[in-house]
C-alpha cells in the first residue's frame, strides 16, 4: 500500500468515526442551544464537517510525511 494510500485510510478512519460522534452530538446536542435540528439537517452538518475534517487530516499527514522526509534526508 502506498504511503498516499495509507494516509487516505487513517484519514478516512478518523472522519467515518468522527462522522459517527459528530451526528449524535449535533442530533442531541444542540437542543441544549436552543437549536432543533431534525435527523437529516443534523446529517448534513455532520457530513460538511466530516468533508473538513477528512481534507485536514489528509493534509496534516502528507504534511508530516513530507516534512519527515525532508529532516532524513
């Protein structure tokens, strides 16, 4: 596997299960600020922050490999 490869999975990882926390807490959560967002509203907030949160755990990672690199050589 590719180390791009392995950086989209362990990114993607992190999102799906983020994605997964992200909805419940939207869901039941935001009540609290007076915020009633029904099931699909909370679905699509969560899927806008799981775009933003795969794209800046991608970034970070080939980032670092990147800059790893760059200190080895």
């Amino acid at each position: 596997m590719s180390v791009r490869l392995k950086s989209a999975s362990e990114a993607l990882s992190n999102a799906v299960i983020g994605l997964l926390v992200s909805w419940a807490a939207t869901y039941w959560l935001f009540p609290a600020w007076g915020f009633q967002p029904s099931p699909a509203v909370a679905a699509e907030i969560t899927i806008t922050f799981f775009i933003l949160s795969f794209a800046r755990s991608y970034i970070l990672r080939r980032f670092f490999a990147w800059f790893n690199s760059e200190a080895t050589a």
